[in-house]
C-alpha cells in the first residue's frame, strides 16, 4: 500500500487532525513503518496455529472479596476544610 499526501489529508480529516509540511513527512514515514511491519506479519506461516485468546491457562484468578473498613467516617471527614456533622460541604456548584 502506498501512502500518499492523499491518503494522509484524507486521514487527517478523519480525524479532525491538521499536519504542517514536516509532519505530514514524519506521519507518512510512520504509516509507512507501521505498513511494512504488518507485511512482515502476513508473511509469517500460521498453518495449524491455534488463535491466542487469552495469555494465560489461568481461569478466573481473582483476589477474594472480603468486605472491610479501610478509612472511617471520622477519619475521612478529619482533615475535610469545610464539614457538617457526618458530611463534606462543599460550595455549590449548580444553578438552582
């Protein structure tokens, strides 16, 4: 595939990008790497390869979910600047 000045506006315009002169050359030599990377990988012999769906054997390894109180109510609300009894205050924000 052949990357053109074309191509990069186009591309650019999809998304909603504007490139000066010097980076349209720095994009087009990164298309460009980027395309004969993914040429390489097509010439890679996959014949009897299974598709890799995930990294590991591991099956749902998971931390157990043990419920515990970490902070306090007091602890939370004690450096609070501005507080009221058993909550923050802070200012308003919307126009009621």
């Amino acid at each position: 595939m052949e990357i053109t000045n074309d191509l990069i506006e186009h591309i650019a315009h999809l998304a909603r990008l504007e490139f000066n002169g010097e980076e349209n050359e720095r994009i087009k030599a990164d298309l460009e790497n980027i395309i004969s990377f993914v040429d390489q990988l097509q010439k890679v012999d996959t014949e009897g390869l299974e598709p890799l769906v995930y990294m590991t054997e591991e099956i749902n390894v998971l931390r157990e979910d043990t419920p515990a109180v970490t902070v306090t109510q007091e602890e939370a609300l004690k450096n609070a600047p501005n507080k009221d009894s058993d909550y923050f205050k802070i200012p308003k924000v919307l126009k009621g």
